[in-house]
C-alpha cells in the first residue's frame, strides 16, 4: 500500500520499491515484471501511476518495456569495443554469450550509389544484399546488413546460411585478409520494420555503425549497416596515452 500522504508522489515511491526490489535480487535481470493491471492492484493505484513508474525506470535502463511481451529486468550491457575488426557473433562468442544469426533478407542486387562508393565499384554493379536478425540468448539484439560485390565473392550467395560467419567465408573461401576498418557511429529511432524485428518500441534508439572493411592493398572488400539496441550494449575505446616526450618535441 502506497502511502497518500507522503510528500513524493505516488509514482516515486512505486519507482522506489521497484528498484530496491531489482537491487535486492527480488526480481533479477531478465526477470519479468507484474503485468500493470497486477501492479496496480498490488499497490492500490492508477494505471496511469503504474505507467509513470515504469517509463522512468525504462530511463534510468533499470528496466525493459518491450512491446506485446511486458516488462523485464534489464541484463548488464554487453561491452562492445569499437575498434574491433571482427563481427558481432565473434564478440558475443567471446563474452560467452549463445548468439546466433538469421537470415531475414539474401539476394543479388544491384547497387545504389551510397554502396558503390563504399566498395569502390560501379553504381549498378550485382552485390549480395545479406539482412540479418542477431539474436543474443534468443533475444533480439541487432540487424545487420552487409553487402558482398559479386566481382570479389561469386557464387557467395549459396555459401551462406544461417549462423554461419561471413568473415569466415570471406578469409577461408576467398582468401582475403581483412586488414583495416573505418566505422561512423551514430544514433537513429527503431521504427516500422526494425522496431517489430527486435520487439521494441518504435521510439527505442538504436546506435547505427557504418563499417567498411579494406584488404591489405588498402581496397574496400565489405560494406554494412549495423542497427543494435542502444539500451543492450556499451561501446568503449582504449587510448594509449603518449609519453612525455612526444609532447615536448610538438
């Protein structure tokens, strides 16, 4: 029973139990929440209280809302370095997580002029357009979509299945060692079809990664967009720091 005449409203103090019951193991990550109508009986409140409650725990990233499902607990966020080279089922591997990846869209395209430029080839070129849901512990985690050019990977359209690495084709298949990648991080809103694809709302952010992958000889040999929940990971960078007499000699 919530307390009526207590100087902080109703919500907050709803809040408040909600997470010292997360802290203190009551519910734990990946726990599901009471449906509201169990929460509004629970603490003798409005549905509009229960909703207060809950949307500033979703802010605080204490807690999941996700869309026909319910509420859950948060898991930790995974640490992603953003320097990496590799794929995202080899970082998750790495983390001991049980990713997997499937295949939402595989087909031989022609190209547009945004991944033309990215790989270096002529706008109307055939590449293979490859979508893919990324789930981490059967839960939706990311989209990926990356684009071959058929003139460096034919016939890579039937090497490709479910849950199979596409650097690992590319390295063992094709012989190409990957050597450098530029990325452009950026933030944009789930919407329509992601949004349905990873069970979240249309206004969740989702953090955007652009990546172009080069070869030894310094030539474009992957492109893709990466979509992943923004609430899910974090990203991280490790800088050497210079000595001192770098700065003395600038």
């Amino acid at each position: 029973m919530m307390d009526n005449s207590n100087a902080v409203t109703l919500y907050e103090q709803i809040k408040l139990v909600i997470k010292d019951d997360i802290i203190n193991g009551v519910y734990n990550p990946g726990d599901q929440l009471p449906n509201e109508k169990q929460l509004c009986e629970q603490y003798n409140v409005s549905r509009i209280t229960i909703r207060r409650a809950l949307k500033e725990l979703s802010k605080e990233g204490l807690i999941e809302i996700r869309q026909g499902k319910g509420t859950f607990v948060s898991k930790e966020k995974l640490d992603i370095k953003i320097l990496d080279l590799g794929g995202y089922t080899d970082c998750l591997k790495s983390l001991h997580h049980n990713a997997r990846m499937q295949i939402i869209e595989k087909q031989v395209i022609e190209t547009n002029k945004e991944v033309a430029s990215a790989l270096n080839i002529k706008e109307g070129d055939e590449v293979l357009k490859l979508k893919r849901l990324v789930l981490d512990q059967d839960d939706p985690l990311g989209i990926d979509i990356a684009y071959f050019p058929l003139s460096l990977y034919p016939d890579i359209i039937d090497k490709i299945t479910d849950n199979i690495s596409t650097f690992n084709i590319i390295k063992k298949d094709y012989k190409i060692t990957m050597a450098k990648a530029y990325k452009e991080l950026g933030v944009v809103l789930a919407q329509d079809e992601y949004s349905e694809l990873l069970e979240c709302t249309p206004s969740e952010p989702l953090f955007s990664i652009k990546k172009v992958i080069y070869d030894i000889d310094n030539k474009p040999v992957h492109y893709s967009t990466y979509y992943i929940l923004a609430n899910k990971v974090k990203y991280y960078i490790n800088v050497d720091i210079l000595p001192d007499e770098y700065y003395s000699d600038h």
